[in-house]
C-alpha cells in the first residue's frame, strides 16, 4: 500500500455567486476508499462550508500522507492554495488534483504547479484506489503524474461500467 491516510478537500472560498458547489465527488471518493481500501483511513473537509481554518486545522491534526484536492475553474486557485499549504505543513505530502478543471488541464497544472504531484483525469474513484494501494505508477490508467521531472500522461481510463460497484455517497 502507497497511502495510509488519504485527506480529501473541498476548497474554501470557491462559491459561485453565492452558491457553494456540493463536494459530491468528493464523497464518494471516500466510499469508494473506505469500502475498498481496509487498512487506510479517509477523512474529508468541506472548505467550502467550514473554511481555511478548518481546512488548516485538518491537515495539522490529520497528517495524511496524500491530499486529494476537488477543483472546479472558478476554485482552481483556491485548490492551489491548498496544496501549498499542505506541503508547507507536511512537506512529505502527495498532492492529486481531480474534478474538471485538472481532468481538461492537466498538463498546464503539471508544467506550471510543482504542488501538484499527480492528477486524476475523469472517473476518479478506480484511479485514486489504484493509486493508493500502490499500484505501479504506470499501470494507472487516468493518472499523470511526473518521473525524473518529466510529466507523464497514461492512457485514459474507461468510465466504470456498472455503476453499482461505487458505493453511495460518504455523508458521515
């Protein structure tokens, strides 16, 4: 197993005229994890809701050794924001973005972001789960990530076709 604590963030301040986007994807991702993955621990923060303290006050108690980040466009700097903060407080930390905005622009994010250690392109719940059980980094359909420096996009990922396999959303 790669990853034993996997945080997952919403970001603060990403409302749309007063409207803040609901973290769906994000819960389930978490499902997907916690009823996949058995021996890690997943936990979430809705930036959105609770704000930036809330979200520091996680990544300091947490100590998770990979932050998935949720970005939209319009929360894509707010996204950032996040993985910085995060690699200053646990400078060992793996960064993956995912949700449309990295899904369309990976590679600017990956020229243009050193935070951003990988990006989950399309249906994340089967890529990040690879990912976490430390399947070899070129094996992972749907992920870039970088070797030596240099970014790598594997071949994308099929979306999952029995849709009863994802379970429902982690609202605890």
């Amino acid at each position: 197993m790669r990853f034993r604590k996997v945080l997952l963030i919403n970001p603060p301040k990403v409302d749309q005229g007063g409207y803040k986007p609901s973290p769906l994807g994000l819960l389930y991702l978490a499902a997907y994890l916690k009823k996949y993955c058995k021996n890690i621990e997943v936990k979430m923060v809705d930036g959105a809701i609770e704000g930036e303290w809330k979200v520091i006050q996680t990544l300091k108690e947490f100590r998770s050794d990979l932050v998935g980040i949720s970005a939209l466009t319009p929360g894509r700097h707010q996204g950032l924001w996040v993985a910085q903060i995060a690699k200053q407080l646990l400078p060992e930390v793996k960064i993956v973005f995912g949700n449309v905005h990295p899904s369309l622009m990976w590679k600017q994010m990956m020229e243009n972001y050193s935070v951003v250690d990988y990006v989950v392109r399309g249906e994340g719940e089967e890529t990040l789960f690879e990912l976490v059980m430390g399947k070899n980094l070129s094996g992972i359909k749907g992920l870039v990530w970088r070797k030596n420096k240099k970014i790598i996009e594997n071949p994308q990922r099929q979306m999952i076709k029995d849709l009863n396999t994802i379970p429902p959303p982690a609202w605890e």
